[in-house]
C-alpha cells in the first residue's frame, strides 16, 4: 500500500498532545489491620481541560479511537528511593502532592538525564563533568547504544549503555557496563555490573582457558513474563536475574558447539519472549530456552513431552548429569558440571530460585539451512499457550522470502510454508500478536505485512519506504487492531488493519523503546512514560459526543443531578422504562475501571451509584416496548449482583491508583490486572521491594491467608534486613 509520507511533519495525525495528565497517592504505612489507600488528582491546567470533551482527546485510526496517555513525565532514570520519597512528599509533611512531574533534579543527576547512562568510573575517565547535559546527552548518543527492556503487565524497565565498536576512546574507558532495573517513574531497583567485578569464570582465566568478557558482548536483554531478567551475550552464554539483582539459575551456553569450545561461532539474533529465549548462531543453528517454575501442575508431563534431545539447567547442585524418564527424557545437567561454566560461578540464589529451571532445546535448522541452500534472517517465537502442541514454536524467516516453522515438542519437525507470493522479499522483524492469530513481518524492502499465523491470509501491506529505508529500532503490537513502528529520529508510527496511520514525533528523545501489552502498547522515552491505547469499545460508546447509549443518558442524568436539575429524575426513570438501566450501570462501572484520570472514574462511579438507586426505588419491570426488563435481584436481597460488582470494581480501582503513583511506579491497566490477578501483584510488590504495600493490599483485598501471611512475612524479612538494602518496610 502506497499514499502519502507518513513522515510527512506537516500532517494533523502527527500531534505530539497525549490526553491528560493525573498523579497517584498511596498512603504506605505497616498497619496489618488496616490500609489506607486514596487518590488526589491535581495538574496545573486541570480547571481548563475539565469542560473539553473526552473525545476531542481522541485521535482516529480510521474508524477505531486512540488514546494517548501520559503517566510520568519529567523522570529522572535512576533516582534513589530516597529521592523518590522527597519527590512524593515535599517538605517531608505530606503524601498528598502531585508527583507525577518529576522533574526535579540534583546537581548531581544532571549526568543522569535519559535513559542512557554510564557508570560512575566511566565517567569519570571520561571526564564528563566539563560537559553540559545536552553535550553530554550528544556524546552519548555517538559513542554508545543502550538496549531497554520492559517487562511486561506495567512492569520494571531495564537498561545497560555500552560502547559502540567504532568508539575506540569509549571502549578503553569504559571496563565495565552496568544494568538498571527500574519502576516506571525512575526509582532504582537494582543495579547489575556487567561483567561482574570477579567475572563470570575467573577460575577458567586463571587457569588459561575462557574468555574475558566485556560489556560490548552483551547481544540482547529482556524480561519473561515471569519478571525474569535474561541477558544473552554473543557467544550464547546466557544470564538469568531477578528483579533484585540476584542470579536465578548458574550462567550456561545455548549452543552446544560454543559451549564445547570447538569454534568460536557467534550469535546473530536472540530474541527474549514472555516464556523464555530463542537464539539464531552464525552457522544458522538454533536453540530455544524454555525458563520455567517446577511449581506448575503440568510440571512432569510437560517436561517429559519435550524434544528427546532438550536438556535441563537447574539452580540447583546435582552431584551428577542424569536422565528422566528411562533416557528417553531430559537430559539434567548441574551447575557444578556444566559446560565448565558453573563451577567458576557461586550465585546468591534469590529465596525461590529452588522452583526455577530450565528447558534447553536444539533445533536442527543448520541441517535444513544446508540442505536447502537458504539463511535465516530473522527470528520470532510463538508462545505454548497458543499452538496445538502446547509448546512453543520457532519461526525463522528465510533468505528465499519465506518462513520455516520449527515443532519443540517431542514429535519435531520443520516445516517451510512457502509463502513466495504473500512475502515480496525476505523478512527480517517478526512479532506476533497478543491472541497469537496474527504476525507482523517487517522485510528488507521496508514493507511491513500483517498475515496470519497459518500464513493464509494477508491482513495488510503498508510501505514505509518513502519516510526511511532503514528498519525500524522497534516494532510492536499495540492491543490486537494495530502495529507500532519506531524509527530513531523520526518519531513511532501507528498502522491500522485498513492502513491508516497515526504519527507520534518523539524530537526530545535519543532512547524510545516500545512494549507491546495484551491492550495497549507502553512508549518508554527519556523523560517520561505513556500509554497508546485503543479506546475500548464501551467507553468509546459511552462518551463519544452526542451519544444516545444508555449508559451515556445515565452519566448526563447524573451531572444534571450533582448540578441541581430536576430534569435528572425523569432522565433516570426514563432509561429504567426501556430496560436498560442495568446494562448501563454495568457499562458505567467497566468504564470507570478502565479509565486513567482518577477525575473521571469518580465521574463514572456516581453515576453507577445514581442508577442503582432508581434500580432499587422503581418495581416496574414492564418496558415501553412490552418487554420485560433483566431480571435482577428479584428476591429483593441486599446486596445484589451489580452492588457487589460495585464494590469490587471500586476496590480495583483504588489498588490500580496506588500501583499507578510514582512511588511505585507499575503502569497497569485494569485489563492487565485481571491477567494476574492480585495474588500476581502481591509478588510483584514483594520482588520490588515493596513488602509493606503488598501486605497491606493484601489484607485491603482479604486474600487467602497463606498470600497474607507471606506478604507480612516478607515485610518482617524486608525490616530486619533494612540496614543492609532498601525497603519500603
């Protein structure tokens, strides 16, 4: 598909306003019994956008609304707890202020400004204090790259600067790179020096073998959905952390042949998903790495359908190399024995690192490769949850403008679907879709396709030659009706199923990273936070301008209401006589869970309230058609079915406010929070070191008792240990 440049700075969908800004308060203190948890909405123009309807903060793509949501702005990457705390509370007296502005900043964090950051020693050899912070941000930007990742549901970020192999004056200053995870508002987590001060196998190098690694080996860095950190270097050695910092399982290679020390075959691509890794070598190897937890239910059946020739790293110390299921199983390999890499490496096992393994699994794609004259160009994993087989599977683009598609489980495989006549030129990005049915290929002629996942329908063609023949920095899936495309220097680019598009210039910003989500797509810049999200289909009805639905009449009843009209009783009877009074408080009540300005969920959540009453007061269940209306709480008995999702929902919406303040810095959506519920929350808080506020939303939202009691362990854990790391207990 050919039109006009998106690039084009003169078109009006290249508007670089996003919707609104809103702050979060959480009142964090250590009461078991009690939590308080409340909200203050305040921004300097509030006043001025309270009368703008919400749809002129909307941008189309096509017939489908946008939003674009500012959660933090003015960050400074890498602040300390306790700057944080100075930040949420001025003065030291009160909670209650607007942080979502964080753009104070200290003398001494002007060299900390963006994303990219060195460490203090390559700072200072440097000598990077007779720099100012645009100079310095400049010479960033031409001697290093930094890789971001994002871990997925609002999670941590995080980000490792190394030098660029042509800057030789930055390679000789700088020893060592160092990883920061951080929140989402910049409050540090923890920091990784990479390599370690004492290695990763300083015995080897004592004793003449192994390599000496650098920061420049490191190849690819992400988070599985498990907040996993895994960082691959170029020799497929790979590194597993935890959100503080500590190793999970013992470093060990992906590809045998590395690993055996018979070559010294490189790594061209890894990629990180949500369940694990998957690596292309220089001789078109490849292996995919499976992390897993020993908890699940599915623990022994699914490890024993694994390919025959998959192996198992485990975190734990096995005296010897043994074999499951009568040696047609999984090959188990110790860190103690392992590729002589684990010997050398004592890590300081988090608390659970026990139930962590993983699954190691060749593929025999350098066979096929060989056999069919071909090389990979790209590499892309589709989740277990979404194929037949219920393991993963490895698609691998082709020189020849195909795709092979590699079986993991135990019956194997390799399959070339010959797709010559949908693919123009061989694909060199692959990312698929959050419900797995879709995949957006990227190819060398800068075409970006949408097909399907069996390859027999081609959603879209969208040409993005006119505006650069580079590859995008980025590509991602915003939600399930859109691909988000970046381009450094020129902004991210949004494309709709039907090839429209929107443009979002990002002008300020040398690092942008995307991270796709199940509804939305977060845009991590250097100095803030947003969201692009497509307006959910309920809420689009509900406060389109002009709108009839009935859950918009019972918003405009109750406004009347606050506002002392009298035409607000009549308005309210009037949509209880139709029969869909219900159907519009529901609507009123998913809208408000969905919603980011804490203004407009009070809206939302009166007029829920508004309607329930007239629902209880009027017994006519006749409607002015004939029909009857929905039968609800006809036995008359408090509460009914919508009160107690009344309830709820308002119970979520608090807990999403206070995960949303800067403090914490978790950029959920309510959507997100239903796909890990809130036992996955309480974890996440806890390996954010936040075991206070996972304690008190625990008993806030009266869990299990075993979920009780571990948060109010850890918060015990978390306080005698106080002296020794940062804690929020």
């Amino acid at each position: 598909m050919r039109g006009r440049n998106p690039f084009d700075d003169d078109d009006g969908s290249s508007s670089d306003g996003h919707e609104s800004e809103q702050s979060y308060y959480l009142s964090d203190d250590n009461n078991d019994d009690e939590t308080t948890i409340g909200t203050k909405g305040v921004t300097a123009n509030r006043e001025e956008k309270e009368n703008l309807p919400v749809e002129s903060t909307w941008q189309y793509l096509g017939d489908l609304p946008y939003r674009r949501v500012l959660l933090y702005d003015g960050i400074i990457w890498g602040r300390s707890a306790a700057s944080s705390a100075e930040d949420s509370s001025p003065g030291g007296s009160s909670h209650r202020a607007n942080v979502v502005k964080l753009s104070a900043q200290s003398s001494g964090e002007k060299k900390r400004l963006g994303l990219a950051c060195l460490p203090p020693q390559a700072q200072t050899n440097i000598k990077s204090s007779h720099l100012n912070p645009s100079e310095y941000a400049q010479f960033l930007a031409s001697t290093t790259r930094t890789i971001i990742a994002s871990c997925a549901n609002g999670g941590p970020i995080a980000t490792i600067t190394m030098p660029l192999a042509s800057s030789s004056t930055i390679q000789s200053a700088m020893n060592t790179a160092q990883i920061r995870i951080m929140s989402n508002s910049g409050q540090i987590l923890s920091t990784i020096n990479v390599p370690p001060v004492d290695g990763w196998n300083t015995q080897q190098l004592q004793q003449g073998q192994g390599k000496q690694y650098t920061a420049s080996d490191v190849l690819a860095m992400g988070f599985t959905s498990r907040c996993i950190l895994v960082l691959i270097l170029r020799d497929s050695l790979c590194l597993t952390y935890s959100l503080s910092g500590k190793a999970i399982l013992p470093p060990f290679h992906i590809l045998n042949d590395t690993a055996k020390g018979s070559g010294t075959l490189e790594l061209i691509e890894a990629t990180i998903y949500d369940g694990g890794i998957a690596v292309l070598g220089a001789n078109m190897s490849c292996a995919l790495v499976e992390l897993l937890n020993s908890g699940e239910d599915d623990d022994d059946s699914y490890r024993i359908s694994c390919h025959i020739a998959a192996r198992i790293v485990r975190a734990i110390d096995w005296d010897e190399e043994t074999s499951i299921g009568g040696g047609e199983g999984i090959n188990t390999i110790s860190p103690t024995g392992m590729n002589g890499i684990g010997s050398e490496f004592d890590p300081i096992l988090d608390s659970n690192t026990a139930t962590h393994y993983a699954i190691i699994t060749p593929l025999a794609t350098a066979t096929h490769a060989k056999k069919d004259y071909i090389s990979y160009t790209s590499i892309a994993v589709l989740p277990r949850v979404h194929t037949q087989s219920r393991h993963p599977e490895v698609f691998l683009g082709t020189s020849n403008n195909s795709v092979i598609i590699c079986d993991t489980s135990s019956k194997g495989g390799i399959v070339d679907v010959q797709c010559q006549e949908r693919i123009a030129s061989p694909i060199v990005q692959m990312k698929f879709a959050p419900n797995g049915r879709f995949l957006a290929c990227f190819t060398q002629n800068s075409m970006m396709t949408v097909i399907s996942t069996n390859f027999e329908t081609k959603v879209l063609d969208f040409d993005t030659s006119d505006g650069s023949s580079d590859l995008p920095h980025n590509m991602e899936w915003c939600g399930e009706d859109s691909v988000v495309l970046h381009w450094k220097n020129l902004g991210v680019l949004m494309v709709g199923p039907y090839g429209d598009w929107l443009r979002y210039p990002y002008s300020g910003s040398q690092n942008v990273h995307l991270c796709a989500e199940a509804d939305c797509c977060r845009v991590i810049s250097d100095n803030k936070v947003e969201i692009l999200q497509r307006v959910p289909p309920a809420t689009a009805a509900l406060l389109r301008i002009g709108s009839i639905e009935p859950s918009a009449l019972l918003l405009d009843a109750n406004d009347a209401f606050e506002n002392g009209s009298a035409s607000s009783d009549e308005a309210a009877r009037a949509i209880t006589r139709s029969g869909m009074l219900m159907d519009a408080i529901e609507i009123c009540i998913d809208a408000a869970a969905k919603e980011f300005d804490i203004a407009m969920q009070k809206r939302l959540l009166k007029a829920a309230s508004y309607g329930m009453h007239f629902d209880y007061k009027d017994g006519n269940t006749t409607t002015i058609l004939g029909g009857k209306t929905k039968a609800v709480n006809k036995s008359n008995v408090r509460p009914s079915e919508v009160a107690l999702l009344f309830v709820e929902t308002a119970k979520k919406i608090r807990v999403l406010n206070a995960l949303r303040h800067a403090s914490v810095g978790i950029a959920m959506t309510s959507a997100q929070y239903d796909s890990i519920e809130s036992t996955g929350v309480i974890a996440r808080l806890i390996a954010m070191k936040r075991p206070a506020l996972a304690a008190n939303l625990a008993t806030y939202l009266q869990l299990d008792d075993a979920v009780r009691a571990y948060a109010r362990a850890s918060r015990a854990a978390a306080f005698v240990a106080s002296d020794d790391a940062h804690s929020d207990s």
